[in-house]
C-alpha cells in the first residue's frame, strides 16, 4: 500500500496559476529562486539528457526585452495590439524564468520526450512557486516562437526553443475559479 502526501494531492487539486498581470514585487530572490529551479530540474527526463535550460530574468532583461518587441513585431507584419500585449507581458515583469527546449542528441530518447520533457519542466516550475506562496503564470507569445527575436535578444542555438517564460511574483489578486475538464468527456477506461 503506498504511503498518501494528503497535502499534495491537496495542493495538486486546488493549485491555479496567477494571471502574470496580476504579479508584482517583491519577487524571489536568488536564494529563493534556487530550490524553485531545483524543484523544476527534477521533472522526468528520459536518458539523463537534461534537454532543458534556465534563462532568469530580471526587470532591468525585461524592460530591454519590451523595448526590442514593438519594433520586430512591426518587422513581423504582426497586428498592433498583439504587439501591445508582447510589449507588455515584458515590461509589466519583474521576474521570468525562461524555460529553454534545448535538447541533447541521442539515439534512444525520441525528440518529442525532449520537448515533453520541458514542458513538464515549466509546469514543475509554476508549481514549485506556488507552493512556495509565490504567484506564477505560463506564458509564450509570438516572440517566444520567433526564430530571429530568441536568438538575438537571449542568444539561443538554432537547435533551442522557448517551453515558456515563467513570470513569478506577488500576487496581487486571486483570480476567480474556473471550469474545469469534465472527466467522462475526456478520460476513456480500457478494462479488456
């Protein structure tokens, strides 16, 4: 019989990401960011190959960041207030974690356990800083999907990918619960 973590499951059944808006200072330091990292490295990772990698930054990277969006999404042919809003999920910022898909070559692990891989490494992520009592949101965006913004602006290798930008913070406010998956639409039960 396995032994039950009851505040886990908790925990598990109740946790919801904070809308990054909402998010403010303070935010964690390095010292407190740490054991979140940690935390988020542990997610699984078929053949040890660490596809994965951490890019912290800090508001002074953020605001250069939203200065250097309004005029690539111009490039870009991208309408204005999607531009906007690329601007401002930068600027309004004060901690994101960048989480890189950066995987490692291997004749065993399929690239798709790669990526799967730094997926889970950002949920990992948003869930260690909540139970940590901080506030945390996954986002992407066009410039994370943008080859040209991802190399020039956080210097990533053609073979690299954005999983997501892990805005952690204060939360200012809890935002409203919201409807979750049924599960007889969504689950099958395979008995034979």
């Amino acid at each position: 019989m396995p032994t039950p973590n009851p505040e886990a499951l908790a925990f598990l059944l109740s946790r919801r990401s904070r809308p990054a808006k909402t998010l403010t200072g303070p935010v964690p330091d390095r010292t407190a960011l740490e054991p979140l990292l940690t935390a988020a490295a542990r997610t699984p990772d078929h053949g040890k190959l660490e596809p994965w990698r951490f890019i912290v930054l800090t508001q002074p990277a953020l605001a250069r960041l939203a200065g250097l969006v309004p005029a690539r999404g111009a490039a870009l042919g991208i309408e204005p207030d999607k531009i906007a809003k690329a601007q401002d999920q930068f600027a309004q910022a004060e901690l994101a974690v960048v989480v890189v898909s950066s995987p490692k070559s291997s004749d065993k692990i399929p690239q798709i356990e790669k990526v799967y891989s730094a997926g889970a490494v950002c949920l990992a992520l948003v869930n260690a800083a909540l139970a940590a009592g901080w506030g945390a949101n996954w986002l992407s965006g066009w410039p994370s999907h943008d080859r040209d913004f991802i190399r020039d602006t956080l210097g990533l290798a053609d073979h690299e990918n954005i999983a997501g930008f892990i805005h952690i913070g204060t939360e200012t406010s809890a935002p409203p619960e919201r409807p979750r998956p049924d599960l007889t639409t969504i689950t099958t039960w395979v008995t034979e």
